[in-house]
C-alpha cells in the first residue's frame, strides 16, 4: 500500500472529528440523492419516449406512403395497389410489414351525439398484434366473413364514453360527400391507446367499405402502411423507400406525421441534461466542502508531513484518496436507491400519471445498464477532477504555521 493511501485509509476509517463527520454525511447524501435522481431521470425519460413511441407505432406503423399530391384532408388521393413493389419492399431485412389503407372522414350519430372522426380502412393482411394489446373488450375484426367484416367497427373508449356506446351497439356514420352516404356499424371493439391524437380522431373498419364509398376501383387503395424493424432507423430506411417509389408516391415517417408529440419528447433530452447538469454541481459542492473543511481540520497533520518530508502532491492524494471513498459510498448509497426505485415502479405502477396530460396511466422506467454505468463514471471522474482544484491548499500550508496550528 502506498503511502497516500495508508494516511488516507487511517484518517477516513478512524477519524474521531464530530464536525468533520457531520460534513462527510452531508456530502455522501448529496452524492446519493444526486445519482439516484439522475438515475430515476433518464430512466423516466427513456420509459416516456418508449412507452408513448410504441404506443402510436401500434396504431399509425412507421412509415406511411400516400400519393404526392397538395390533398392536406384526412381524406387519403386514391392510386393503384403494386404488388411488385411491395414485394420489393418487404425483401429488405429492415421492413417488417407493409400493407394497404386508406382514411375518410365522418360524422357518428348515436344516443342524440355526433362526434367526427376519421375512418381507417385496412384489409385482411393487417397486423392485429399491436392493436391487440389496446383492446379494452370485445375482439378485432374477423376478415373470414368478409360481409360481416365491412359493417364491423373499432371505436376508442373515449368516443365510446362520449356517445355512450360498447361492444355490440349499433350506430350510423355519416360521410359527407355528393350525395351524402351513411352506414350503419356493428361495434366489434373498443380499443384505448392512450394517446389523445389517436383516440379522439380514429375508428378502424373494413378498406373494402371505403373504396365502396369513394367509387375506387377494387385494385386502388389510399396509401401504404409501413413497419420497421427498428425505429432508431427510420429517417434512413424511409430515404431509402423514397428511391424506390414511382414519382407520385412519398413516403413519411411517424415524426413527420405527428410533429408536436415528437417535438415534446425531444424537450425531454434537454430536461434530462439540465437535470444532470444541475445534480453533477450539487454532487460538486457538497464534496468541494466536504475536502476543505477535511483539510482545514488535518493542517497540523500536513504540518508534520511536510516536515517529515512529504510532498505536495503526496499530501493531496492523501485527501483526493479520502473524497474519492467519499464518493464511491455515495454513489453505492445511490445506486441503491435509484435503481431499487426504479424496479419498484417497474413491478408495481405505484407512482400514477393522468393520462389526459401525460398518454398514460403509470409512470414508465426503462432502466439501461449502460447508462447506470456511465452515470456512476461519469460523476466520480467530474468529481475527483473538480477536486484537485481545491487540494491545492495544501500547498499553501507551510510547517512551522500548520504543526502550531490549533
């Protein structure tokens, strides 16, 4: 063991000080509290931006591809379904699915309410997993009898409460156009993905009634619906459709899609860094205080050193060895209680979320071992670097001044 350590093991481990120790508690909680709140906040963020990303991925896919045109309406410009090129599509091992549908929107009357919406057709080939998982009763629709299926309907369980609906009602659509058309639905399910853009905008029918009420011939559909494997890919994977697609089709990613929840979670990375940010200072000071009052308190200590021989920088090891204890039970200390908070929430959703402002019921953690790793290297290297500064003085303690000292 070398010296710095042999001094700094005997000061940390028997040191007899009530002021001192008083201070290295106040630190050692900072220290703690700072990396379980750091802890806790990226695991928060990352659990939102998951939660709330796969949550419209469910409904809306990754990437849509609809005709190039100036039509803004929910109402999507008909085109020609191309076997070829979603065969060509679906070779790449980064497309997962894609498949047809077309939008319209409509008026619901049912018990003396109205509410508009827009109806999304899909077809048989449509992937229910996602769906599923939103289902709130009743059961998806069932292409196998494909008369049943064009009068079947999903409506949200916020449309349901307002028009005072559930699984089984009957209830007429308008559709404006020239002339005006409606149709009578059979609820077959009521779905909740939790997220107000979707749930108060969307029902999901059958793409065969759409083209029905838009006179398309049987082969036109309103655009494609694209899913990928991975959606840190996305921007590039829809640059790479762009190339493949006739002149008059475009594709757009989810992002695109719906700016204003993609532009809020991305505030939650600048909330995140200003959470760091502000935690790593706190750390800081505590731990600045922390070492000088260790040093103040040790001057007759550092006297007698100096006069036995001891240099400068040895000295300041001594005491950069003592923070960096100081620092490691603080971090433990933190580690314990960030990640034992966050498994608990995982296991239980006991901190609740208004789902009205916040997309969901519960709040969401995503615990990523990477980012634990590099929190905990992160504040003990910010830490020890910041406090060389103060270490230093102990070069301004001469002998004869520090071995009087009292």
């Amino acid at each position: 063991m070398s010296f710095a350590r042999f001094i700094s093991s005997r000061i940390t481990l028997k040191s007899k000080r009530t002021f001192s120790k008083l201070i290295v508690r106040i630190a050692i909680i900072g220290i703690m509290l700072g990396l379980g709140v750091m802890i806790l906040s990226i695991a928060v963020i990352k659990g939102f931006k998951q939660e709330i990303r796969e949550k419209i991925r469910g409904f809306a896919g990754d990437i849509q591809i609809v005709k190039s045109d100036l039509n803004n309406s929910y109402e999507n410009s008909a085109f020609i379904y191309n076997s070829s090129l979603v065969k060509k599509l679906e070779t790449s091992h980064l497309i997962t699915s894609v498949v047809p549908y077309a939008t319209k929107p409509g008026i619901i009357k049912a018990n003396d309410e109205i509410e508009g919406v827009v109806l999304k057709g899909v077809d048989k080939n449509y992937n229910w997993n996602n769906l599923k998982r939103t289902l709130v009763s009743g059961s998806v629709i069932d292409f196998t009898d494909s008369a049943a299926a064009i009068k079947q309907i999903l409506i949200s369980q916020r449309t349901a409460n307002r028009l005072k609906l559930k699984v089984g009602d009957d209830m007429l659509m308008y559709f404006i156009q020239e002339p005006l058309r409606k149709r009578k639905f059979t609820i077959k399910g009521i779905f909740s993905v939790g997220v107000d853009e979707v749930d108060k905008t969307f029902v999901i029918g059958d793409l065969d009634l759409i083209k029905r009420l838009n006179d398309w011939d049987k082969g036109e559909i309103g655009g494609y619906e694209v899913r990928v494997k991975k959606f840190d890919q996305v921007n590039a994977i829809a640059d790479q459709i762009d190339v493949k697609l006739p002149i008059l089709l475009k594709s757009y990613t989810l992002a695109e899609n719906y700016p204003a929840i993609f532009e809020w979670l991305a505030l939650l990375d600048v909330n995140a860094v200003v959470m760091l940010v502000l935690m790593t200072i706190v750390a800081v000071i505590n731990m600045i205080s922390a070492l000088l009052i260790m040093i103040l308190e040790r001057t007759a200590m550092i006297g007698i050193l100096k006069a036995m021989g001891a240099g400068n920088w040895a000295i300041q090891k001594v005491f950069l060895y003592n923070a960096a204890y100081l620092i490691g039970v603080g971090l433990l200390l933190g580690n314990i209680l960030g990640l034992g908070l966050g498994f608990f929430q995982q296991s239980t959703h006991f901190f609740k979320l208004d789902q009205a402002s916040y997309y969901m019921t519960f709040v969401p953690i995503k615990l990523v071992w990477t980012d634990v790793v590099l929190l905990n290297i992160g504040t003990l290297i910010i830490c020890l670097l910041v406090l060389i500064i103060p270490s230093m003085l102990v070069t301004r303690i001469t002998p004869v001044k520090a071995i009087r000292f009292k």
